[in-house]
C-alpha cells in the first residue's frame, strides 16, 4: 500500500485529539461549541438556498 502523507497527518491529528480528550466523544464536542463561541465572528454563515428541481422528461 501507498502511504499518503496527508492521510498519515489526518490520522496524527486524530489520534492527538483522541488522546488529549480521553477518547470521549461527548468532551471533544462540547470543546468545539465552546471554540465555536470563542471565535464566532470570524465564522461564515449562510443563508440556504433553494435547489433548482430538474424536469423530467
């Protein structure tokens, strides 16, 4: 198999999170609504759009 170096960063990453929040799910979370908070201005919010349907024939 080919190792990607982007994949082998993502999973260093992940494995980093994992441990730093004790592999609980419901920690990392709640610290990503609280940076969420943090940082909320330089957030992009979007208005949805609608979709165009397609005309079947």
């Amino acid at each position: 198999m080919i190792k990607d170096p982007i994949v082998e960063e993502v999973r260093k990453v992940r494995h980093q999170t994992e441990r730093e929040f004790g592999n609980d799910v419901k920690k990392h979370i709640e610290h990503i609504y609280r940076e969420q908070r943090k940082h909320s201005k330089k957030l992009v919010s979007r208005q949805p759009r609608m979709l165009k349907r397609k005309k079947v024939a």
